[in-house]
C-alpha cells in the first residue's frame, strides 16, 4: 500500500526545538559565541558529531559511520531494499564562522523526517540523512572531502598524500579519531540512492531582496582552481633603477587584472573569477619581489565558458613572462564540472513550495555544496532559504526561525513525495 503524503496543516516544524538544537550545536565550537569553529577529527568535531549522533538514535534513526566518518542516519522504510531517498549536509566549521552554513541541513534533516513521523506518515523508500566530513576545505586544504569519496572523484591515495598543517596525513587523524577500514570503502555505488537533496542557507542576498521564501536550486557552479607561481629577480629598492627591474608582483598584478578582465568579457552574470591568495617573498618595503604565488577560483554553470576564462588567464600568464621578463608556473589545482539539478526534482520542490503556499525563485548556486558531488551518484536537488545580509562564513550569520521553518517544511514534502515514488 503506497503511503498517503501529509497534508500541510498535519505536517508542522517544531522550529523551537529545532532553534534550540542549532543553538546547542553551536555552542560545541572552540571559539567563543557567537562565532563557531569546528575543524574536522579535533575533539570539538568529535563531541558535536556525538552529540548529534545522540539526536539521530532519539529519533529512532539507524546511525552508522564510515572510514572518513561521514555519518548515515536511516529512517527505515516499508520497503527497505528499494535505493533510499537521502538528505544532509555538514557540520564542520572554519575559524571564526556561523551557526547556520551546514547545520541547517543536518538538523533541519532531522527535523524533517521527525515532522513527518509525527504527521503519521511512513516512507516506502528509507529516508537517510547524511552528516559529511570536512565540507570545509580547512584542515586538508580540499572542500567537500566526505563526498568526493563517495563519489569516487577523489580516491584513497588521498589518505596519505592530503596533510594537514602539521604534517599529519588524512589516515593518521581519521583513524587517531577512530575511522578505521579502507578509504576505498568510502565510495557508493551510483544506484545507491533514488535521490538526494540538500537544504541550506543561500550565502549570498539575492532571496531576502526578492522577498522570497525558498530558492530552488536549478545548478551549482562548480570552480576551476590554478596556482600561479611568478620567479623575478629581487633586490634593494632604491639601487635597483626602474628599467632594468624584473619585479615579480608586478606581473603577478597584471596577471590579477587580466583574471578580471576575462570574467568581465564572457558578458556571462555566471562567470566570476577571484584571486584570492597572493604572497609576496620576500615581503620587505625596502625590497623588490623576487617571487609570488597566485591562488585563482574561476566559476560558472557553462563548463565551456569557464574553460575560456582559464584559458585567456594562461595567455596573460605567458605574455606577462615575455613581456617582464619573469617565469610563471601554472599549476591546475583542481576542475570539478558544474552540477545541474535533476529536473524531476526541480518540479517536486517546486510543487512542494506551491503546497505549502511559499514563494520561490529558482537560482543558481554559486557556492559549491557537498550536492555537487553526490550528483555523481544520484539525481540531485538544492533548497536554499534566506540568510540575512546574504552573510556566510562569519559570526553574524544568521537566518531566522521563520525561514528555516519554511525550508524545512518544503524539504520536508519533498522527502515524503520522493520516498513513495
């Protein structure tokens, strides 16, 4: 018998245990409140992840973790041997963050599956939410780690060539908190689940100028990372004359606005490109750099597109070694592919936002999100809810009960519709 789906005066958010919960989560950090700091396998990461844990089991979820630790949390459906249907996200935090990046997800997860407990409902298919390892690039220096293992776009070579700061490989911190087994067993396999969806916050301000309750993702941009390293030649700034110099920063600079520039020109309001580290050796006012190294992102939905950027990026770093007199090192860090949405689940957002009589606006993610990877391996959607000032990353940021209650509820008919098909 295919379960009836709640209706939405049956189906409600207890948005004040669900605050309180963010609240508690929040206080686990190693900075002090507001600000949040949780940096993967550190004994704060392990007591938030306990604590959740605790909440999963309380709810009567079956809890299992695997060799990096991402964290599986099963409501068992009538039919148990169909690909469940899954949500989450993270709970890791960078230095000095917020309190809703991540969290909203996993908890608003939780609380979507127990509203629908509540509103007697039983899922045909199992309903899994996922709490993922190091979504923070932080400590190993590579975002959204739990799920490109699971994806299978990063293998478990990484356990011994990613290190942390102190030299600590991934495998020595996974298992000193106590992930043991292979990494290889980390991957799933592409049928493993019927869907996935993710809720979060949007980043960014685009819903609260608009008004709008919920955002439905339609792709996520995915980035595009290289590493320019410009070799000079240094010495002292007032014996060097200006025509004979060969100043490294120079043309590193020349390289930064050229970045700009092939961004600006796809005349694309997707494509974006920001250089976002830029070190100086020997960082001295009384001496000319001898060498600099450029971090640069380049993001769009068009793969192609963004390919473009990268390619007049590389034409400047080459003209600008001509034309000073400096060798550049190009470096490609990375080149994940842009993620588009699975249009059926696209339509059941959108049906679920109109059940619920919410407004929405469909919109593109510019931030990457662990769904970029599980879309690899299932049909994906994306529900974002507004943040204030379109603040992340910071102690400030913040959303408001209202609208996590919002976006927990359309999550919420989005897992009951997914889970009887």
């Amino acid at each position: 018998m295919t379960p009836s789906l709640p209706q939405p005066p049956l189906l409600t958010i207890d948005i004040e245990t669900l605050t309180t919960e963010l609240q508690a989560l929040a206080a686990i950090s190693d900075a002090t409140t507001p600000a949040v700091t949780r940096i993967v396998f550190s004994d704060t990461d392990l007591r938030a992840r306990a604590w959740l844990k605790d909440r999963c089991q309380a709810a009567g979820l079956t809890v299992r973790e695997d060799a990096v630790g991402n964290t599986f949390a099963r409501w068992i459906g009538h039919e148990p041997d169909l690909p469940p249907v899954a949500t989450g996200s993270h709970v890791d935090a960078i230095p000095n963050a917020g309190a809703y990046d991540g969290t909203v997800g996993v908890l608003g997860g939780l609380e979507a599956i127990r509203a629908l407990t509540r509103a007697g409902f039983r899922p045909r298919r199992s309903v899994e939410l996922i709490t993922f390892t190091a979504e923070e690039p932080t400590r190993f220096g590579i975002g959204c780690l739990g799920s490109r293992l699971i994806a299978g776009t990063l293998d478990a070579s990484a356990g011994q060539r990613l290190r942390d700061a102190d030299g600590a490989t991934l495998d020595e911190c996974r298992e000193r908190a106590g992930f043991q087994g292979p990494l290889s067993s980390v991957r799933l396999a592409r049928d493993t689940y019927a869907a996935f969806l993710e809720l979060h916050i949007e980043q960014g301000p685009l819903l609260e100028r608009a008004g709008h309750d919920i955002g439905v993702v339609q792709a996520i941009a995915a980035p595009a990372t290289l590493r320019v390293v410009v070799e000079g030649i240094g010495g002292h700034a007032g014996a060097v004359l200006m025509p004979d110099r060969h100043d490294a920063f120079l043309a590193a600079a020349e390289i930064a606005l050229a970045t700009e520039a092939a961004a600006k020109d796809t005349g694309a309001i997707d494509t974006v490109a920001t250089v976002g580290v830029c070190e100086l050796f020997p960082g001295a006012v009384n001496s000319i750099p001898s060498r600099v190294r450029l971090d640069i992102d380049v993001r769009d939905i068009d793969e192609k597109r963004r390919d473009f950027v990268l390619a007049r990026i590389i034409d400047a770093c080459h003209a600008n070694s001509t034309r000073r007199g400096v060798s550049v090192n190009i470096e490609p860090l990375n080149a994940d592919p842009p993620a588009p949405c699975a249009s059926a689940i696209i339509d059941t957002l959108v049906a679920a936002c109109e059940r619920r009589g919410q407004t929405y606006a469909r919109m593109i993610s510019r931030a990457y999100h662990d769904s970029l990877f599980m879309s690899r391996i299932a049909p994906m959607g994306m529900i974002f809810i507004p943040c204030r000032g379109g603040i992340s990353h910071r102690p400030d940021e913040y959303a408001s009960p209202d609208a996590i209650a919002k976006g927990v509820g359309v999550l919420a008919h989005a897992l009951a519709e997914l889970s009887v098909d």
